[in-house]
C-alpha cells in the first residue's frame, strides 16, 4: 500500500496512491486516514461502484439487490426518506418497481378502477392472485360507498364487479349482509373521518401486500423481522440465560455466562435433626418450607438479601413428613406425614389449624386446590379423596394404585388431578370430564414435578433419568435428562429459572445436577452436600436461588457466584467468602 | 317378507271411517266439486260454511305458489287478523317469496327496498338471521337462477311455503293440519321402521307406497 510518509516524490507518489485508492474502494475497503482532498473529491463524483458482486456476506447466501431493497425499506419506515430515495439512487436499485408504487398511491387515494387496471399491469401475476387482490380492492370500494350511504351504487358494485370475479362466495354471501344492515363508522368529525378512512386503505394495502409475491410487494418490517429472529435464536440458544436484565444487543451475539446459573452455596440451613426430604418455595417466593425424617417441617423466611432464616418450626406429626403443600395464597401450608395424619398450618404464626384424619386409615400425600377451599389428598388404602377444609369429604376416586410416597399435584385450574398410579404410570385424572389420561413409562417412577404454566411434567424413574413429558392435550415425550446418580432413593427434580429454562435434580452423589432444559445438556454439577440430595427447589421469584435438601440434615441455599452487585449491607457480604453455620455468624440458636 | 295379507282380513273396517279419511283428503287439498259430489253420494254431511273456507283457502293457496305472496297474504289476514302474527316463520317465509319474486323479475332496487322495510324486522332475530343472509345474497348475483342460493326461486320452495300456509289456515278452523290419509301412511312407514329395528335389518323392508300399490 502506498503510504503518505514519502514526501520526497510527492507526485508520482500520488498518483499511485489514488489508484491504490480506488481499488480499495471498489473491494469496499473505507478510506481512512488518507489524503483529504482526494477522498472529498471521490465522494463527490459518487461514481457506481464497479464489479458489484450479486452476493453480499462471507456465507454467499445475501443477495445484493435484495439486501439494499430492504434496507431502503427499513429507512423509510424509520422516517429517513431522504436517505431512501438515496439508497436507491446510489445503489441504483430501487425499492418498488414504479407500477407497484403508481398502485399503493392509487389504494390510498381511493382511486378503485385505476388501481384495478394497474393491478393487471404488473406483469409476472398469476391469474388467481389477480382475482383475490382485485375482490379485496372491490370490497373496499364497496365498504366505502355504503359509509358514503350510496347503497345503491354499492349494490351496483356487487353484483356487476364483485360477483362476477366467481371466487369466495362465502365472501359475497357475508357482504351481502351489508346491504341491509350497513356497518358504519362513528365519524365525530370530518378530521376522524378521513383518518379513520386512512387506515382502513392502509390496511387494505398490507392485504394486498400479502397477497401478492414477496418479490413485487417487500413484506412491511422485513429488515426488522430478520433481525428479531437473529436475536431469539441467539436467545434461546443461549444456554445461560437466566436474568431479565440481559439485554440483548447488536453489537455482539448473545451469550450469558456460566455466572447465570446458581453454582456457589451462600447459605447452609442447619435446624433439622435428620435427613431432609422435601423443599418447597411458596408461591411469592418469600418463604422456603422443609420436611424432615425428624418429623417436622420448618418454615424459612426470605429476607431482601436473599438471607433465610427460620420462622417456624412446625411439630406434632408422629411420623416423618413426606409431603406438604403451600395454599396457593401462601397463607397457610399442609403437611402430610406417611401414612399418618395431615395438618394444616398458619404460615405467618405457625399455628396448626386442624388436624385431619381418616379412621383406619393413613394419608400419604397432600394438595391444594387452586381455590384454597379445598383440598386433595392420598390415603393408603389406593384412592385419591377431595376434602373441604372442614374435613368432610366432598368426592373420592377409587381404584388407582397409589404408591407408599406418592406425589400428587392439582393443576391450576382445578380441573386436573395428577397422581402416580401403579409403578409406571402417571394418572391425569379430568375431574370434571371424568377423562384420564396416562404416561406410560418403561420404568419405575419415583417423583414428578409440575411446570408452573402446568403444561409439562418432569418425570424421575428408576433407571436414573429424569424425563420431560408435554402434556398438553396428548401426553408425549420430549426430552431426557442424565448424568446424576439414583439407585435406591427417592429423588426430586424440578423446572426453575427465568421462564423455568432450567431442570434441577439431586443425586445419590450428594451433587445438585442442574440441565438446560431446551438442549438437555448438563450445565452444573454441585458438589457440597455430604450426603444424598433428596430435593432440590428453585425460587419461582428469583431465578438465582435454588434450594437443596439432604441425608446431611442440611439445606442449601445456591447462587451465583459474582455477588457484588446485589448485596449492599452489612460487611460480612463480601464475595468469596462460603458460607456455614449461620448460627454462628448471626448469634442465634436452634432447637 | 312382508306381512301375510291374510292377516288384513282381520281388521275390520266400516264405510264411514273409509269415507271420512276420503273426505278428509278431499277437503285439505280444496278439492271443492269433487267434495259436493262425493258428500251426495255417500250421505256425509259437511260442517258449516266447509265450502267457503276451503274455496278461500284454494285462493290462497293458488296466490302462494304463483308467488303472488302479498295476495296471499292480504287475504289471509282478512280471513284472521292475527295468523300470520302467531306463526311469525310462515310470515318471513311468505314475505321472502315476494322478495324472490323481485329479484327473479330483475327488479333490484324495489327487491332492496322492500327488504329493508319488510324483511329487516326480522334480522334481529337469531334464527331469522342465516335464512335472511341467504335472501340478501341472492341480490348479489346477476343470474340468481346461477348462485348457490338458486333454490330459493324454485317453484319446490313456493310449494313448501304455499303448503305451510295451508295446513297453518287448518289448524286455524280447528281441522287437522295434516289429512287422515297422510297421517295413516306416514305411520305405517313409521312402526315398519321400529320393527326392522327390533327384530334387525332384513326383516321387514321399509314401506314404499309405490310396491304397496303394485302389491
């Protein structure tokens, strides 16, 4: 490249330097940095550039033509007319051919008979797109002479323009209607009139212009659209992604963090005596509660740190507690212990409120309808009862086999009873329609979770993987999740993160297992817990907390590992540091 | 297999029940002379003012299928005021063969107008609704005789008007909307097609009164 440093030959020099100059321009190559004069000169001249490839990008699938022309488009629709009819000119490429423009100004003026001839002067229609343009035209005009209260013109227009065409007689028998019964616009003034008028034409054209072929009439907001789909693809590809205040940019792809996920324990909850079974967030996510061999269950409170610490701890159950359920206001919570009795509990006072029992029987799961007047519950003796809060019994299904620890969920709409029943199937019992519906699977089933938009069903089984069912109308299998370890335990898994992007899972291996939910690939394996995982719960307000119980009489509280931005307060907030025995650090004690 | 005829002959049948089901055909159908001569021949006496009631109802009836239904109806509200308010189906079905008459007689704006002073009132109404889409979709077309509503102008259709207007008149005087005749042969068909039904298909085949009279 010729450089301007050499003074000593200045015009031999610059003449080569222009030459260089313009062969840089022709491979697109911008001017930087060289002699003033002569880029100013260059620019004026705007000559065509030569050897103008067809194909624009490194991956050869842009074509030119088409890549200017929307852009023109998108100028335009931003408001830089001036730098459209530019573009146009520079490029030598124009937006619209000029009959498609002389038809959109003949639409929105209103100009019916011109913009039908015109119509059929754009070469390259087909017949029938010719006749199903020229129908939307007509009823247009039609539509506007009946506003214009000139009926008869308006049938004048049916019967010799619209009819004839022969296409859509479901159409003309819809708009004959108006006729008698003419739909008319409030016009308050002449200046809503003609607006309202504006936009009802404006919407004719976008009719039109999906009407016709993409290569006549440019798809209104293509440049937009293409770049949309850029940036969700990029989203959901992303295997991270886990925070709402990720925005996206176009500067650089996508791409969250591994920082995302919750993979450092904050917290150890150290306050039950044995091994923890089962967690779960209520429903606003201030609170955690857990369920314990020790026969109790505690009632954690979130502070605005994302500290817990123990609110309640509920006993009176014999037995250990196996299940329990928020209500869906989180006011109260039932908990069941096996095949034992259920409670149900003041969440705010930790008050039991009613102790229910069926005699000689034994209750082994418990759940909320979405109502909060009633309540679904699993007795030992394989049936599935409803229950008011009284405790009189309001209906019974007999005849499923519930297992010893069986899960049960109501979905949100009250109309759906989800059960295990028998070893390798899951009821979907339509308590209205009294339809049921099965997953069938080829293994043992040890647990399942509920989505929160209670469209899919997260399946744990015995062989060690977790599958993900859509059970949306027919049940079917979507994804398997392995790699965490299950042998002889019961395992919990469950859906969290930002829009539950994720799947959690505990482990024999005393890991918490953490998948992305759409690729089903293994993102985090988290060591800490020293014995088997029983549980795992994911903050449904806060996608960066996730809950862990285990055999190690503890619960764990993860997240992420980079913490300067959410804590301000007290000193001993500092990253890095792990956290235990919080008893310690805040003075208190526990029973 | 149909059913033994030696069976028939224990039934035991009286002249006048044969003659009052003749007589009731005769009247429902305004077969006037026949009537006069039939009731000399066999003795039956008619009820009161029968002959005029059923002259007027041959008028009407005639108006009807010519689809000269304001005639038909101008005199069926001089025979009674309220029919046609009690039977408002019969009065949109009599109203719209005006309308068809309009518009086969290519005469669109009068057609237009008369659907919206006459017809309109009727739109309101649910099930008035899709029948009165189909009459204004007629006026659509250039040829209504070449739409997909062409059954409308059928001279079928007058009849089933003229027809309910008929046994609507009936019912009116107190007689039967539907004559004995019908009645009888409507019911055999019926009770063929229970028994086929109980004892299964090809036990008795469905009545056909065409076999019936070759039989």
């Amino acid at each position: 490249m010729g450089g301007v440093e050499d003074e000593t030959e200045p015009s031999r020099k610059r003449i080569r330097l222009s030459h260089e100059v313009l062969r840089d321009l022709a491979n697109g190559l911008s001017i930087v940095g060289s002699n003033p004069d002569f880029s100013g000169d260059l620019m004026a001249r705007s000559l065509p550039i030569k050897g103008d490839e067809e194909i624009v990008g490194s991956k050869g699938v842009i074509k030119r033509v088409e890549f200017v022309r929307i852009i023109t488009q998108a100028l335009y629709s931003l408001g830089y007319e001036n730098s459209g009819a530019r573009l146009q000119e520079e490029s030598g490429v124009s937006l619209q051919s000029s009959v498609v423009n002389l038809l959109i100004q003949q639409v929105l003026n209103g100009k019916w008979n011109e913009s039908l001839a015109t119509l059929k002067s754009i070469g390259l229609l087909d017949e029938s797109i010719i006749k199903s343009a020229s129908f939307l035209i007509l009823e247009q005009k039609y539509f506007e002479l009946l506003d214009d209260d000139k009926v008869m013109d308006a049938l004048k227009t049916l019967r010799m323009e619209i009819t004839p065409l022969s296409i859509n007689n479901a159409r003309v028998r819809e708009i004959s209607w108006s006729i008698l019964f003419p739909v008319k616009f409030v016009h308050v003034d002449s200046s809503n009139f003609s607006t309202t008028r504006a936009k009802s034409r404006a919407k004719l054209l976008a009719e039109l212009q999906k009407l016709l072929p993409p290569h006549v009439m440019i798809p209104d907001r293509r440049l937009e659209h293409l770049v949309e789909q850029a940036l969700i693809l990029q989203r959901d590809t992303c295997m991270f992604h886990n925070s709402e205040d990720n925005v996206m940019s176009l500067y650089k792809d996508h791409q969250c963090g591994r920082d995302q996920i919750p993979s450092r324990t904050l917290q150890v909850l150290e306050a039950h005596n044995d091994e923890v079974w089962f967690l779960q967030f209520s429903h606003d996510g201030k609170c955690l509660a857990s369920a314990s061999n020790d026969r109790t269950t505690i009632i954690w409170e979130v502070d605005s740190h994302g500290d817990l610490s123990v609110k309640h701890k509920l006993s009176g159950h014999q037995k250990p507690v196996s299940s329990m359920s928020w209500s869906p206001d989180d006011s109260q919570i039932l908990t069941c212990g096996v095949e034992e009795n259920v409670r149900r509990w003041d969440a705010s006072s930790g008050e039991c409120l009613h102790v229910y029992e069926k005699a000689g029987y034994g209750f082994v799961s418990c759940a909320w309808f979405p109502d909060g007047k009633s309540m679904c519950l699993g007795v030992n003796d394989k049936s599935i009862c409803m229950w008011d809060l009284e405790g009189k019994e309001l209906q019974c299904w007999k005849g499923q086999r519930i297992l010893k620890i069986s899960d049960l969920q109501v979905m949100n709409d009250g109309k759906q009873i989800i059960s295990t029943c028998r070893e390798s199937s899951i009821l979907l019992l339509d308590v209205e329609a009294k339809v049921e519906r099965l997953i069938e699977e080829d293994q043992a089933i040890t647990s399942f979770s509920l989505s929160r938009d209670n469209r899919f069903l997260l399946v744990n089984l015995l062989n060690q993987e977790i599958h993900l069912w859509n059970i949306e109308g027919e049940v079917k299998l979507v994804a398997k999740y392995k790699g965490h370890k299950r042998t002889c335990f019961l395992i919990r898994s469950c859906f969290g993160g930002l829009e539950e992007a994720f799947i959690a899972s505990g482990s024999e291996d005393s890991q918490v297992y953490i998948w992305h939910r759409g690729s089903g690939e293994l993102i985090q394996a988290l060591p800490g817990h020293s014995g088997v995982v029983n549980c795992v719960a994911w903050n449904p307000a806060n996608s960066h907390m996730l809950a862990s119980a285990s055999d190690d009489h503890t619960i764990r509280i993860w997240g992420l590992n980079d913490l300067k931005m959410k804590h301000k307060g007290p000193a001993n907030h500092c990253n890095g540091v792990h956290y235990c025995n919080r008893k310690t650090d805040r003075g208190e004690t526990w029973l | 297999m149909d059913a033994d005829p030696r069976h028939y002959e224990h039934v035991l049948l009286g002249n006048d029940e044969i003659h009052s089901v003749v007589l009731s055909y005769l009247v429902h159908n305004c077969f006037g002379e026949t009537v006069e001569s039939f009731t000399s021949c066999t003795g039956l006496k008619l009820p009161a003012n029968c002959l005029e009631d059923m002259e007027k109802r041959k008028r009407i009836f005639h108006f009807a299928i010519e689809g000269k239904a304001l005639k038909a109806i101008e005199m069926t509200e001089e025979l009674s005021r309220d029919l046609l308010e009690k039977n408002t189906d019969l009065h949109f079905e009599l109203l719209s063969l005006h309308y068809v008459d309009l518009v086969s007689s290519r005469k669109c704006t009068e057609a237009l107008e008369f659907a919206q002073s006459k017809l309109a009132p009727f739109g309101k109404v649910e099930k008035y609704v899709k029948k009165l889409e189909d009459f204004m979709a007629l006026l659509a077309y250039e040829e209504p005789e070449k739409s997909p509503m062409f059954h409308l102008l059928s001279l079928e259709y007058r009849q089933h008007v003229a027809d309910s207007l008929n046994r609507a008149i009936l019912v009116h005087v107190n007689l039967s909307s539907h004559s004995a005749m019908e009645r009888l042969i409507q019911q055999t068909a019926v009770v063929r097609q229970c028994l086929n039904q109980e004892q299964g298909k090809d036990a008795l085949s469905s009545f056909s009164l065409q076999d019936f009279l070759k039989s």
